[in-house]
C-alpha cells in the first residue's frame, strides 16, 4: 500500500511537465502549475517547515485562501510527513475575536506545531495564541516561506509515514465543529479515491472543474485530493469570486472543457437564478459528463431549474447526478446517475410522516418528491437500523449505517466523541434514510443540524450567540433550519422568548439578535422570531427541543397565511 | 434624486431580502457587517439594480469594500448613472 508521497513522486518522475492545477485569478492571467512546479514549490515549504521545528506527524494549521500558497503549504505538508488541517479564513462578517476564540480552540484540540498564513493576517493570527502554553511553536508567514527549489527527496519525511498513519485532519467550522477533526489516514484517503474512482468511471482525460472550499470534504477530497492524486486537470477559483460571478464556473468549463464537478443543491437554484446571458455567450457545456449533487438534500426542482437555464448551452441532463457522503467516509458513501438515470419517486407524506414508511404516492394524494442518492460505491456498505439497531426493510425509515474501508481513525484526539458514533464496526450517521432496490434515499436528521450552502451549522452555536443579547435570555431561544424552495437549501430560524412589550425595543433585540449571530458565526439569520414565554418546547432536561419548535413555528407560520 | 433611489432600494431589500416588508431601514445602517445581507443576496442585488437603474456593474465591484449602507450604494448608483 502506497503513501500520498509515493503516489505524487511518480507524478513527478513520469509526468513532470503534466499541469496538475489551473487557478483561476480573476483580472489576472490562469495560472497553470505543473507536477514538477508543485514538487518545487512545495520542497520550500518543507525546508521552511523543518527549520520551524515542524517534525513528520506533527499537524499544521493553514489558513489560506485558494492560491498557489494553499497548494504548495499543503502538499508540502503532506511530503514532509506532517499533518495538514485546513481552517476557514475569516470573512468580513465574523467579529475577530469570535474568530481568534475558534481558532484558539482548534489549537487546543489538535495542538498544531505551526500556523501557516498570509503577512496581513498574521496578527491576528497572533492575537488567537498563547506563547509558551500552547503547541504552537511557530507562525509562518507566507512571505517567509523559501521559495520553489529542486526537491531533495532522501530527505522528505513524508516517505516515511506509513499507510495507517494520519495524513490529514478535516473540520467543520463553528464551536462545535471545531472540536470535531475528523482524522484520516492514508489508507482510507486512497482506499476512498480507488473506490469512488471506479464509481464515477474515472478516466485520465476527466477535467474537475472547482470553486468549493478546502475545508469541506466535498472540496477537500473530490475537488482536491482526488484530480491531484489521480493525475487529473483540476481548475480551481475561490468560493468568494464564485459567489459573486457564478458564470465563471461555466467560462471555466467551457474553456478548460471540463468533465466533472460537485455541488451542493443550493448552488444549482443559485446558477440557475442569477447567470445573465450576456456572461453566457459562447459557453459551451457539452464536456460536462457528471456533476454531482451531494452534501445537502437534493432537490428534484433545483437540477430542473439547472437543466432549463443551461440546456441552450449544450449542457446535458444525464450529467446531473447524486451522491451522499460525509467526512467520516473519506467523502462519498454512494453515488446515483453514472452507471443508471438518477431515479426519483412521489412518496405519501402522511405515510412518511407518521408512519416512516415511504409508500408511493396514489394519485390526489399528497405527496413529496424523493431524489435517489444512488448505490453505495464499492466496498461501502449501509444498513438502515431502528432505534435498537435492527435491520429494517426496504422503504421503512431508519437511520443509515456505514461500514468500509475508508472510516475514520477516530476524530482527533477526542476518543470520547469517536467511541459515541459507533456500534461495534458500525458508523451511525445521524442521518435517516430508507432504501429501494438498494438506493438509497435520505429524509432527514436525528442530529440537530442546519445545512445552509453545503455548510454544517450546529444550531447549539447560534442559540449561546443570540444569549449574548441584553433581553434575550439564557435557554429561552431556539435555533432551526426551514427549506426555502427557492434557494433550494435551509434558511436559518431563530426563535427567542422576550418579556418586552414595546414594539421598538422588540425591534431592537431582533436586530441585536441578528447581527450578533452573524458577527459571531458569519451565518445569516433569516428569520428572527419573538415571541411570549411559554412558548418554547423543552424537553424533559430542560433543553430546547428545536425539531417540535420548528413544527410549531411552521404551525404558526401556516395559520397566519405564510406558508414556507 | 438619492431619495428615490433609497426607496426604492429599501423597499427590494426589506421585501426581498430581508423578508420584513414592514421594516425601516435608516439610510446609514450597516447592512454586510451587520448581516442583514450576506454574500448570497450581493448578486441578487447586483441583477436588481442593474435592471431598476440601467446602470451596469462588474461582479467584483458589489462588495463590503464599496458599501455597507443604502447612502453608499445610492451614492454609487447615482456615479454610475448616465447624465
């Protein structure tokens, strides 16, 4: 079994010249980098990583945005036989000190050796550490770095390291996502990219085409690890120039005749919405074999408003296709519309509701529309298990369980949170789901999670903001996630208990509300909700029991006439 | 003239966006910092004022380096306006 080392170095031996990554800057010219220019590039690092006391199996944090820094910091990690994690950068709308208190807690918890950023970014950096206390012995500076130089490969430690060892960490972000470095080692990384390859039929001439972030394993591994691993074209641009010119994602598949992306559902309403036909001109998509929806429920509605827009621009409909994964697997779990049509049915949703069994709608009746997440890719297996952990039959909804041979090794030390997601061998996903004829379908969440974009938000983070405001009161507010048809993914809910009358004050704390949540975790809140107390459902500790307060904000909602 | 463009640019945001028809907007109140606009909905805002106003804009020109309130966007507006 080889390393990520062994498998880059043939690269670089065998096809030096090979553009492994296309970043795309705009107002600048792309930036082509080949296997020979990203081995260079990344022996500066590992000098200047060695010099700063970063030894194989030590992690190291970046803080990068997608550029040619990220790519050789990364796999110079990576050669150099330490750990790289990739933490979000601070955007405009989060407070720095909320920013410096994550990034604080992310050293805690898997105590990196180094920090590697940009020079404007470095005090703040700075300010989140403890010299002295904590693990980190150095902040490394981008303009510090060595520069690209001929690799000296007796001397990377990345040679080293043996398959079952850790290779990377991947977090979500936010207070409670921090805490949870999903731990990988080389082994599962390459045993997932040997499997999802064969699922998606993955041949040397597919090009990825990418804007997701790094810190995702959406991004992090397909959009990522895999093209550069596997020897395929991948061209990249930043999520912050996608979100404000989306049309760039179809230049960039048109010019670079790209084959393949993933995104998640929201995108596709976003596209679909918001790309002007003066930005289209001349844009063909006939390249593009399979772009994957996953890591948010997948909306029949949105690849149909996808298809419409971009049918005239030769795009292809079979090239919308499905897939379910998480972290904890590497990436996917299974993958729909590569081998067979993405299948989808209408479901009774009385049947669903309250029974869990997905039963075919009769006609008249009123029913929801099921997007197959397809079949587990191979050596990947599910089952669908009750509360006891039983198998349950096809069409009965459970919650899903994993079994392969690309898990986890554990989240970083935190054996605690690790030994509570499994049962023996089993992964318990926290997601439920039913299957047919092996496809499966997914319907919802045990966990308390909200999904906006692709992006995991414990709403526990968001309800200890919303305590911070002056009238809102510790436990009395209560944080959900409804779908917004049009967006096609979650808009965030917050619903809070006040005792004031007065309609201006009222105003006043659902503004505070509202902009300390966003200035605290960069989510936007889209409906701020007071209300009277008794009005939250509580559990029998004491808890807010979200799932019954956004029925009954939903109720609520219903009877005034605004139906969501 | 900046009047009727901050009406008619409270009205889209606080029907459209912000989902709050009833609500005031104070023409120097921060709206990106504060988050009651996020990145998602500076493209829509982009289209909008483009199609309301005839005026053209780039898509790395809306952001929260060239506006955080209505008067800075009216402002804007009003630059780009032809005569």
């Amino acid at each position: 079994m080889p390393t990520f080392s062994d498998i880059l170095k043939e690269h670089y031996e065998k096809t030096p010249e090979r553009t492994c990554v296309t970043i795309l800057q705009p107002g600048k010219p792309d930036l082509p980098i080949t296997y020979r220019e990203l081995f260079r590039g990344a022996a500066g690092y590992i000098k200047t990583y060695t010099e700063n006391g970063v030894v194989p199996g030590d992690v190291v944090t970046l803080i990068l945005q997608h550029g040619v820094d990220v790519l050789y910091a990364h796999f110079g990690a990576l050669l150099h036989g330490a750990i790289p994690s990739i933490m979000p950068f601070l955007t405009e709308k989060l407070l720095p000190e909320k920013y410096r208190a994550e990034l604080a807690a992310l050293v805690e918890v898997t105590t990196p050796t180094a920090i590697i950023t940009y020079p404007e970014f470095e005090a703040e950096v700075r300010a989140a550490l403890k010299p002295g206390e904590d693990s980190v012995k150095n902040v490394i500076v981008t303009d510090r770095v060595h520069g690209p130089m001929d690799p000296d490969m007796t001397s990377f430690g990345g040679f080293q390291r043996k398959p079952e060892d850790i290779a990377i960490l991947q977090h979500s972000s936010g207070t409670t996502g921090l805490q949870k470095g999903v731990a990988l080692s080389h082994q599962a990384i390459l045993n997932h990219l040997n499997n999802y390859a064969q699922a998606i039929h993955l041949t040397p001439e597919d090009v990825i085409v990418s804007w997701l972030p790094l810190y995702h394993d959406m991004g992090l591994i397909a959009c990522w690890l895999l093209p550069i691993l596997m020897g395929n074209h991948l061209v990249l641009m930043s999520p912050f120039d996608w979100v404000r010119a989306p049309y760039r994602l179809f230049q960039a598949v048109s010019k670079f005749r790209g084959t393949l992306s993933w995104l998640p559902n929201f995108a596709y309403n976003f596209c679909a919405q918001k790309v002007r036909d003066r930005d289209m001109e001349g844009v063909d998509l006939s390249s593009w074999r399979a772009i994957t929806n996953t890591a948010e429920p997948i909306k029949w509605e949105s690849h149909q408003a996808f298809y419409e827009r971009f049918k005239p621009y030769g795009f292809r409909y079979e090239a919308l296709v499905t897939s379910y994964g998480m972290a904890e697997n590497v990436f996917a779990i299974v993958q729909g519309g590569i081998d067979e049509p993405v299948i989808y049915e209408d479901i009774d949703r009385d049947s669903l509701q309250t029974r869990k069994i997905a039963r075919l709608a009769e006609p008249g009746q009123a029913s929801i529309r099921m997007v197959g997440t397809g079949k587990t890719i191979p050596n990947s297996h599910i089952r669908i298990v009750d509360s006891k952990g039983h198998d349950l039959p096809d069409r009965h909804v459970g919650e899903v369980a994993l079994k392969s041979d690309c898990m986890l090794t554990g989240y970083y030390h935190r054996p605690d949170l690790t030994a509570k997601v499994f049962i023996g061998d089993w992964y318990l996903t926290g997601d439920y789901g039913y299957t047919v004829d092996e496809v499966l379908y997914i319907t919802g969440r045990k966990k308390d999670l909200i999904i906006v974009g692709g992006k995991n938000i414990y709403p526990q983070d968001l309800e200890l903001l919303a305590y911070e405001v002056a009238g809102v009161h510790p436990g009395r507010a209560s944080a959900f996630g409804i779908y917004n048809e049009s967006t096609g993914t979650e808009d965030v809910v917050m619903v809070a208990e006040v005792d004031c009358d007065d309609a201006l004050e009222r105003q006043k704390i659902a503004d505070d509300i509202r902009a300390t949540v966003t200035r605290g975790s960069a989510v936007a809140l889209r409906y701020v909700h007071l209300v009277k107390a008794p009005w939250l459902v509580k559990t029998s500790s004491g808890k807010t029991a979200r799932s019954a307060n956004r029925e009954k904000f939903l109720k609520e909602m219903q009877d005034k006439g605004q139906v969501y | 003239m900046n009047d009727d463009i901050l009406s008619v640019l409270t009205k889209y945001i606080t029907v459209e966006i912000m989902k709050q028809p009833n609500r005031t907007i104070d023409p120097a109140e921060a709206l990106l910092s504060s988050g009651l606009i996020d990145s998602f909905h500076l493209v829509d805002l982009g289209l909008f004022v483009e199609d309301q106003f005839g005026v053209r804009i780039d898509d790395s020109e809306l952001n929260a380096s060239t506006f955080d309130n209505l008067n800075q966007l009216a402002a804007f507006i009003q630059a780009r306006k032809p005569g």
